[in-house]
C-alpha cells in the first residue's frame, strides 16, 4: 500500500478558481469548485505528507489535517504559492487561474448611463505561476504538476503545453459534461516531462489524485 510514501514530505496543492476584481461588486472568473485539488490534498495528507492548500474561491470544508491558505486573485494565489513553495518537495497547481485581468478596477461600481454604449473591458496577462515555478524550482529535485483543460486535441495540446510550461507532470483534462469542472468525477491522462503517458480511466477525482501522487512519488525516489 502506499499509506505513508509521502510521509516526510511537504507537497503545496492550488485550487480552486481565482477571481479578477472589475469593481466592488463584480469579477472575472471561472467554473472551478475546487473539488479536484481538495481531493488531491486529502490523497496526500492520507499518505503522510504536510499539505499546504492554497484555496481560491471554493466553498469545499476545509481538508482535515492540510493547512488551508486563501487567495482570491491571481496575485494573491501566486504569492501564497511561491511562498508555501520555498520548502515544498512537489507544487500541485489544480487552481484554475485567470489567465488575463481587467487592466483597471473601477473604485466604484461601474454604472449604466441612459444612452450611452458600455466601456470595454481591456484585458492584461496574469503571470503564468506554473511556468515560473518551474523554472526557479525553489528546491532541486522539486517536481511541478500542471493541470490543463482541453476541448480539441487533447494530447498534442497537452505536449505542447508540458513543454510549454517546463514542468514535470501535466494532468490533461477533456473538458465535457459530466467532466472536470463541478463533478465528482473525471477522466484523464497524466503527460511526464520523461514522455510518459498514464491513462486516468473515468472515476472520482480521488482515483486521480492518488495517480498524481503515485507519479510524483515514483520521481521523488
Ligand atoms: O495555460 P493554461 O491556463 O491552460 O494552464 C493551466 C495550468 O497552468 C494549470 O495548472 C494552472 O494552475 C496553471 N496556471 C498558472 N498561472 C496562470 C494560468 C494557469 O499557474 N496564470
């Protein structure tokens, strides 16, 4: 069994989805529930290891026995991240996070005016905290697992964005009803920066959160 193979090991997990602030009242952000990083978690304070979670905007019960960390934006998940990284043995970035932010915050609430057309809203990149992760690896031998949702191409898409991103393992989701986002369940391949591929048949995220760490296992050694 693999009860305590993590046992000694400090392992961070992101998830969750961020939220991008346009003013007060309103936000850019996405379907995550953040179901399938707190099953990560739970896996791997199951088999031992210290778990950081850094929680974006999930209403899940905090894992027992994680600390659970709380971002909101992109900005703040990076900071807790980076930080929970600095002495972690793998990084696990299940969080779904904004790719662009508005590139203003209204002070006040944005307010319709009788005939006059709406404002665009002009968009800027977040960082990419995956990809630098990966490249500063905080620790050596740190290994970095990557989420990826795609619609079309699965595993080229994937590839490509594994090498993309530089980091170790790349959980490729199809993205479709019944999948990923707010399920309880999931479907996958799990991509290896080794070119290793691992089949995640359909079945609850707990079944590919103990996959992921069996994976992460195998290359912490
Ligand atoms: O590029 P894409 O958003 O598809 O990549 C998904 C993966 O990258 C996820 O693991 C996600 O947590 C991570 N990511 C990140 N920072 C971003 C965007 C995505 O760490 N700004």
């Amino acid at each position: 069994s693999h009860t305590t193979d993590l046992a000694g090991r400090h392992v961070v997990v992101s998830a969750g989805g961020t939220r991008e602030p346009l003013d007060p009242v309103r936000f850019l952000g996405n379907r995550s529930t953040g179901r399938q990083g707190y099953a990560l978690a739970r896996a791997a304070v199951a088999r031992g290891a210290r778990v950081t979670l850094v929680s974006a905007n999930s209403e899940l019960p905090d894992p027992a026995g994680a600390d659970v960390l709380r971002a909101g934006t992109a900005a703040q998940l990076r900071e807790a991240v980076l930080k929970a990284a600095a002495d972690a043995d793998a990084v696990v970035m299940a969080a779904a996070v904004a790719d662009f932010r508005p590139a203003h915050y209204a002070e006040g609430k944005i307010k319709k005016r009788d005939g006059q057309e709406p404002e665009p809203i002009t968009l800027v990149r977040n960082p990419d905290i995956l990809a630098e992760i990966s490249a500063e690896r905080a620790r050596p031998g740190q290994i970095v697992v990557g989420f990826a949702a795609e619609t079309d191409d699965v595993l080229a898409n994937g590839r490509a964005k594994l090498a993309r991103k530089g980091c170790d393992l790349l959980v490729v989701n199809e993205v479709g009803e019944h999948k990923t986002f707010g399920a309880e369940t999931n479907e996958a391949v799990v991509l290896g920066a080794d070119g290793t591929e691992t089949p995640v048949p359909y079945g609850p995220k707990g079944a590919l959160a103990d996959t992921v760490w069996d994976l992460v296992a195998d290359r912490l050694g």
